[in-house]
C-alpha cells in the first residue's frame, strides 16, 4: 500500500517528495519554487530535472506568488506540458 503522505510537509525523504511532487503536477497544479522550497523540498530544481530525465514532459513557467509583505511577484514555476 503506498505511504506517501498528502501534504509536502509530511515527507520524510527527497524520495516521497519527489512522487508527492510528480503526483501533483500529473494532477494538474502548478509548483512554484518557493512553494516547493517552503514545503521542505531542499532543491527544487533538483527533483524536476530527475523527473524530467524519467521522461516526465515537465514545463517551465512563472507563477504569482505573494510573499510575507503582501507584494505580489513572479515566481519560478512547474508544470506538465
């Protein structure tokens, strides 16, 4: 039966991130590199590129994100193509 946890957080090792992570964006999120970060990921970049290279067709974009002073910016994104 598989463990993998429901949210980021409760990951214990980079590999359930990484099936939590390709779970969510096979489920059509967009990941954001700070969102991935602030979840425990340690290099986001990192789990993509292995992703990618299992031949998961991986897309690079941007994402609105908010940060703790409330300003609005873009942030380094994933998502499936």
């Amino acid at each position: 039966m598989d463990q993998t946890p429901n949210k980021l957080h409760q990951c214990k090792t980079p590999a359930e991130q990484a099936i939590w992570i390709k779970r969510a964006l096979e489920a059509g999120r967009i990941l954001s590199d700070a969102g991935l970060w602030v979840g425990g990921v340690d290099d986001p970049s990192k789990v993509i590129r292995t992703l990618r290279n299992q031949g998961l067709p991986v897309i690079t974009t941007k994402k609105w994100v908010q940060d703790a002073a409330n300003v609005r910016h873009h942030d380094l994104a994933w998502r499936l193509g």
